[in-house]
C-alpha cells in the first residue's frame, strides 16, 4: 500500500499512535524493528511516514526531520508556546515569566503571552498594573487577556490555537487547564498531580497530543516547568530578549550589556525604552550562568 503521513500524538510501549495528515483519522501503528536496532525513537509531534496494512494497523517507515524539540515533556514540531500569567492569585513574578520566555526563545518556538484571571481585578490600582505589565510584553510579542471563568479573550485564544500544535506554561494555578476546558470542554487534560510520598510533582516523561475540536494540538503537560536555564551562554542569552536589538549599539560589539563603558542596551533601559523589569531579567539570568561555572563555551 502506498506510504502515508501521520502526526504522533501518542507513544507508548511500542505503539505509535498517529493522527493522519490527510484524513484526520486515528491509527495505532508498530515501529519497524529497526528503529530499536538504530536507539531511534518516535517523539509525540513527529510527522512519520508509514503504511497501512489494510487491517486497521500499520508500520512506521520514517521519522521526519524535527523542526524543533522540547524536553520534559518531549515534544517535536511545537508550532508556539502559549505562556500563561497572571496578575494575582497566584501573582507571576515578572522574573518568573521571563525565564519562561527566554526558554521559549531557546527552543525557537513562537510565543503568545497570555494573562488569565482579568476578571478579578477589582480596585484600580491592579486594572493599572495589567495594563503597565502587559504593555511591556505586547511590544515584542502577541499578547491577550482572558477570563477562563468569565470568558473574556477566549474567541481570541481559540484563534491562536486552531490548526496549530502548541504548549502551555506558566506557574502551577494560572488556570492554563481552565483555559484549555473553556474553549474545548472535556479536553481529557493531565493535571499536576502531587505525589502522596511527599517527593513533589511527577514530572510525566509520557506526554500525549490532545487534538481540539476545532482543529489543533495542545500537549496534555504544561511546558518549561523546570524553569532551569541550561545550556545558554552569556553571550547568547542576549539574543532571547528581542527588544534588545534594536538598541545594540555599544561601543563594544561582545557587550554583554553590564557595566561596559558605551552600553547602549543599560542606557535604553535607564531611559525606559527598554522595560526595566525585563533589563533586570537579564541581569539575573545572566548572573546566574556567570556563576554557575558553566562557563564551558
Ligand atoms: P493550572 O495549574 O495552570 O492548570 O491552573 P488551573 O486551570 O487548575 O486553575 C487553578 C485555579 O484557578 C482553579 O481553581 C480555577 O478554577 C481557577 N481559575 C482558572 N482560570 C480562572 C479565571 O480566569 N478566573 C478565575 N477567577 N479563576 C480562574
Ligand atoms: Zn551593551
């Protein structure tokens, strides 16, 4: 029979389950032994080629290139990252979204910032630090706001994710299992489940591809839980903060934008056209791998 694609959304004890490209339909299908032989295995979000044996089963032929791969959970070919934030209850430390976003930028995914719970900010004061806080993420990326209870910015977040293959993130109770349920009820979403022997979350290696109703993938285990910065240079974490670029033009070009005589970067930031919340972001993320001793590179 002639070979077809499909995209894994489950992986489990040798069974790949695919959803097929063309049709949409759902096959169980087996990995050709030479997969094993070659340490090679599929990753939920891969697109395989494979061919039906006529009985409702298959083989898989052939993993496709990878676009892109996340760890913990494994994911290929994430088309964005939707990073959930919230105001209060819980209130997400701008550090905290940071580090979530320069992950993201590692792991060369497209971002959407998304800030949940609008509808309980009450006085005026917290309506004010939504709009500061989010005025400083909608100059680099998409950014709306929701009420998973209310419903407010849903139509727009279903927008975001249709058709496309995403990730959620942001701190544990921003309501990112909330927001998938209000667009796409009965979504059978994992939650973080807390371990009864006291040693935290399971960190599931087993992530599955949830398909939405609407058309689109969201994987059932939130992304960059970890929020461990690994693998990133001093000199390269520069390039995760977008807004930077326009104002890099230091006297020296390996700036690392500390105090270096010429900083053009510092200076942006002293005069608020840098956010300074996000230069102090880079400040410590930056700190952090200087003393790690990762200086490997
Ligand atoms: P997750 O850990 O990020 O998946 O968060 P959950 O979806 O489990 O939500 C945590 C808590 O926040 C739950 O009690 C939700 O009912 C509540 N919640 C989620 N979204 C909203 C929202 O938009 N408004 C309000 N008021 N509560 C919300
Ligand atoms: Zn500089």
């Amino acid at each position: 029979m002639a070979r077809r694609r499909g995209r894994v959304v489950r992986f489990h004890s040798n069974q790949v389950t695919v959803v097929d490209l063309e049709d949409g339909n759902r096959i169980t299908l087996k990995l050709r032994g030479r997969f094993k032989m070659q340490g090679i295995r599929p990753l939920v979000g891969d697109i395989i080629e494979y061919t039906p044996d006529g009985f409702g089963s298959g083989l898989v032929e052939n993993i496709l290139h990878r676009r892109n791969q996340l760890t913990k959970p494994s994911v290929a070919n994430v088309d964005q990252v939707m990073v959930v934030a919230t105001i209060k209850e819980p209130e997400t430390p701008l550090g905290i979204l940071d580090r979530i976003l320069v992950l993201a930028e590692k792991a060369g995914i497209e971002i959407v910032v998304v800030f949940n719970k609008v509808d309980i900010l009450e006085t005026e004061e917290e309506k004010k630090k939504l709009q500061e806080i989010k005025s400083i993420y909608a100059r680099i990326y998409p950014t709306i706001c929701t009420s998973a209870k209310k419903g407010t910015g849903l139509k727009e977040f279903k927008e975001f994710l249709k058709n496309k293959v995403s990730v959620m993130a942001g701190l544990s109770g921003v309501g990112k299992s909330s927001l998938l349920n209000a667009v796409n009820p009965g979504l059978k979403l994992r939650t973080g489940e807390v371990s009864r022997t006291g040693r935290g979350r399971h960190t599931t290696t087993y992530s599955e591809l949830l398909e939405f109703d609407f058309g689109g993938f969201v994987a059932d285990t939130p992304g960059f839980s970890s929020l461990e910065i690994k693998d990133i240079s001093k000199e390269e974490l520069k390039s995760y903060f977008p807004e930077f670029a326009e104002y890099q033009k230091c006297l020296f070009s390996d700036c690392l934008h500390l105090s270096e005589p010429g900083c053009a970067v510092r200076y942006a930031a002293e005069q608020g056209l840098i956010a300074p919340s996000r230069y102090r972001s880079y400040r410590d993320i930056l700190k952090e791998i200087m003393e790690g001793g990762k200086e490997r590179w």
